[in-house]
C-alpha cells in the first residue's frame, strides 16, 4: 500500500501513541509507527509528509532517554512534538528543561496564540486540554516562539519561527480535549500539506489478507474464539486468507455470562466458521482455586488458553500458527513500547515462554471501533459487531477474589439482570460496556425482618470511543432503582448494589 500522504508517528513509550495514529487516520492520512531507537535507516526509508513525536513516561533528563536523531528533524519535513516530544523538541534544538514545580494530570485550561496548530479551532483564545506531564520547558531554543501557556503560565505550546516544528505539551489525540482533531487537522493539512485518501475498508483488509498468506504459507491456523468481536472479526479475515487451513476452537472456561456458550455457537454456525467446541471449565476452575491476585489469575488463564489450544492442535493433526484477536489497548495495558504495565491481558502477558505456534494478530494495531468498522466491511451482521466487549478471562476479572462456581453463578445471574434492564431502557447501543462486578465484600442486611450477610455487586457502566479513556454513564435512577431491588430480589445471596462512578483514567473499564 504505498502512500503519498503519510505521517510518521514516533514511538517514545507512550500510552497514547497508537491513540494518535488513530486521530490520524480518521483524519483520512495514512500513518504509521516506528520506535524512536528505530535504525536510522529505517526512519529514513520512512519518507513521510510529516512526523509526529509521541509522548512517554521517561524525563529528557535521563541519561538514556528516548531521542530522534538531529537527521531526521532537520531534514525540512514538519513535526509535531506531543507531551515529551515537546520537551524532547526543545531539549534537542537547544532550550532547557525542568522539573516542574508540580505536575499537571487531568483537565487543564490554556491560552492560545497565533499558532499555526490553533487556526481551525474557531478563534478561541482558550481551550480544554488533556495534560499529563511533570517537566516542564522553561526556555525556548533560539529562533522559537511560545504558542500556549497553561493556567499557571507554563509552557503549553511553541513553533519555529517558519513555523516547520510545532509542540503541544498537552495531548490533542485524546477525547478529553474538545479541539484535538482540529489542532491535528491543521498540522496535517495546513502544515503538512497531506490529502484525506485514506479509508480503513477493502484496502486493508485486503493487505491483511496478503500478509497473513505470506506469513502462513502452506501451514495450519487454530484460532481461540472467545465470542467477542476481535476474535470474530480476526477468523473471517484469516478464513478468507486461508480457507480450510484455518481451525477455529471455542473454549468454555467457565467463566462466561449466562447462556453465552449457546448464544455464541449459533453465531459462528451463521457466518460458517469452521468451530470446535470444548469444554474446558472444570480445569480452569480447578487451576484457578485459591488464587485471588488478578495478575496471577490472567497468566493461569492465560497458559491453561494456549494448552487447551495445543491439545486441540495435536487432536486436529497439529497447527503451525495461532490466531488471536488481541487489538491495541490489550497490548497498551500490558506494557507495550516501553509504557508501564497496567494489567496483563491473557493473550498478551499471559502467553508462556514454551508456545510452540507462531502468533497471528491481524488486529493488534487497531481500536475496537476500527475493528468494528472492518467487521461492517466484511459483512458480520451488526447485532453482533454491536455487543459489548467481554475479556478473554471473563468473568474472572469481574469476580473479585477466589474464583468458585457458586460465586460466579451469583455473578453470571446479576449481570443478566442488568443487561436485560438496560435492553428494555433502550440504552444498550448507546454504551459502550456495561456488567457487574462481584465483590469479595460482604455487608449486613435485612429481609424480611431476619438478619442477612450478604455478598456485594457493583453495576459498571461507561461511555468511550477507543477504551483508552472512558466516562461513566450517567444511568436514569429509575432504571437503577429496578435492577438494584431485581438483583437483591432474584439472586438472593447478595443483599447490596453499588453504582461506580469512576472514569478511565484513573480506573480501568474493568475491575481487574
């Protein structure tokens, strides 16, 4: 796919950096990402029309931190430096950096300028950013102007005086901050100069099939179908790589909702994916007795996935790759690029060392959005693209504590409860993921004037455009009011509904 318009995105460790190549490829501009320690060869080779420096969780202070070589930002293409690019721009070109007297995470506000990123944001003089940074630039590298400062006068903007550089030490590429694609817009088009010919439709996904052909070759695929959208999607485009060679396994670890081992069988029967069903709970229930730390319970669910897998391999007369829908935010979370662990997801940090199939991962540079996107394209029916994401572990991580049958069956109940009253509310599509937690907490109650000690379920519910951030939804109370007294009601171990009001960050979706 060689492309005229292109946008160089380098990596410097960020949670974000996939973020921006998404912005920019909504914008209609093909980007692509290679690590700051790239080769400098490859940078080169990148050829793009613009580049774009990621943030990260190092200081340009350190002694190894990440850098771009002085080459590639003064070979007269435009950049834009996010968050650390703007201090590592700075730094680079000659300015100073800092510690900050304080750190500046969350909502911020700031003061523009005449600043050529700021053009289409209307002729507002003061925006709504996203800032999550603790250096600071304190001086300018000569020849540099100030584009923004924050409400406490600290820099949060600069650009070249030909107005070639450009650095934002907030971040435009996520939802928090209103104005984010028109900053980016402008650095693309205005700066850039790049066209919108970019779609992510037929195009990629006929790549997609052209790489997996020539990765696999003549050999076999299994693929672990988890019911969700990521796994789905990624079978139908591999199937469509590779026809018969591909060996689709659902597992039943027993720890799906209630009815979603039947509910998932007859989708696949519909889009003809060849499936094998295996039941597999009491193993993973066995394996997973005792154990209450969610890291330790995602690498078991993880490993005892890929054994299931290779056992099935072998009774299938052995497979060379396995297919996995893993997309970007499980590969953010758990660790990717030089970014902080957040939590390990089963397909990403919990795959043992001895794996003896290679990896397949048609999605792993893209967002659930996308993915549903390229699901419309390929013609999986909309009620299923729909669904809310469900974790390969499951349950498991919206069971807090040791994992048993009779706790997981109070879950599976609840959360039915609360799905099926957000279907009749008519608020099912306009969620992005909604389930309950069980906690390991028990409280005192009351029913029917005899003392109770019950268990504890949290409802969660949010609203997101990537997963990388979300807000709470604001549920109607009377809608609460109905699911809290059917769960106490109905599923009569538990006798406490909690509602959690937290957003991503600081929380994570998922309670695990």
């Amino acid at each position: 796919m060689k492309r005229e318009n292109k946008i160089l995105i380098i990596d410097c460790g960020s949670q974000y950096t996939q973020l921006i190549a998404r912005r920019v490829r909504e914008l209609g501009v093909y980007s692509e990402i290679l690590f700051w320690d790239s080769p400098i060869e490859k940078l080169r080779e990148s050829n793009p029309t613009g580049i774009i420096i990621s943030g990260g969780p190092r200081s340009v202070l350190d002694d190894d931190a990440p850098a771009v070589p002085m080459e590639i930002l003064n070979a007269g293409v435009p950049v834009l430096g996010i968050c650390y690019g703007m201090q590592l721009l700075a730094h680079q070109f000659g300015g100073a950096v800092e510690r900050g007297s304080s750190a500046e995470y969350g909502r911020a506000a700031v003061e523009v300028d005449e600043g050529r990123l700021f053009t289409r944001c209307g002729g507002d003089k003061k925006l709504t950013v996203w800032m999550s940074h603790w250096d600071e630039v304190k001086r300018l590298p000569e020849g540099f102007k100030v584009t923004a400062r924050s409400e406490s006068g600290a820099m949060a903007g600069f650009e070249s005086s030909d107005g070639r550089v450009t650095a934002l030490q907030f971040h435009p590429e996520v939802a928090h901050t209103p104005k984010g694609q028109e900053i980016l817009s402008a650095f693309l088009f205005d700066i850039c100069g790049c066209t919108a010919d970019w779609t992510l439709g037929n195009e990629w996904i006929d790549h997609e099939i052209e790489k997996i052909r020539a990765k696999v070759g003549g050999g076999k695929v299994i693929c672990g179908l988890s019911g969700g959208v990521d796994s789905t999607v990624s079978a139908v485009i591999t199937q469509r790589a590779v026809g018969s060679q591909l060996h689709c396994i659902f597992v039943d670890h027993g720890m799906l909702r209630k009815d979603e081992g039947r509910q998932v069988m007859e989708t696949y029967r519909s889009l003809n994916l060849n499936v094998h069903f295996v039941d597999a709970s009491e193993r993973f229930l066995t394996a997973l007795a005792g154990v209450t730390e969610p890291e330790h319970k995602r690498k078991i669910i993880g490993e005892l996935f890929i054994r299931v897998f290779e056992e099935e391999a072998r009774r299938l007369g052995g497979s060379d790759w396995l297919l996995q829908g893993t997309i970007y935010p499980d590969v953010v979370e758990s660790g990717h690029g030089g970014g902080g662990v957040i939590k390990s997801h089963h397909n990403v940090g919990g795959l043992p060392d001895d794996m003896k199939m290679g990896l397949l991962e048609p999605l792993r540079d893209l967002f659930k959005d996308e993915v549903r996107r390229v699901g419309k394209v390929l013609g999986i029916a909309p009620h299923f693209l729909g669904r809310h994401p469900f974790p390969g572990p499951g349950l498991a991580v919206r069971c807090l504590g040791e994992l048993k049958k009779e706790r997981l069956d109070i879950l599976r109940e609840a959360d039915a409860i609360f799905i099926e009253e957000i279907r009749k509310a008519g608020l099912y599509d306009s969620i992005w993921q909604a389930f309950c937690a069980l906690l390991p907490v028990r409280s005192v109650g009351v029913v029917g004037d005899v003392r109770t000690y019950g268990e504890t379920i949290a409802l969660r519910a949010v609203s997101s455009l990537d997963a990388m951030t979300a807000e709470w939804v604001h549920l109607p109370y009377e809608l609460l009011d109905t699911v809290s007294r059917r769960i106490c009601n109905e599923v009569p171990q538990v006798n406490r509904v909690v509602l959690d009001v937290t957003s991503k960050p600081p929380a994570t979706i998922e309670w695990e």
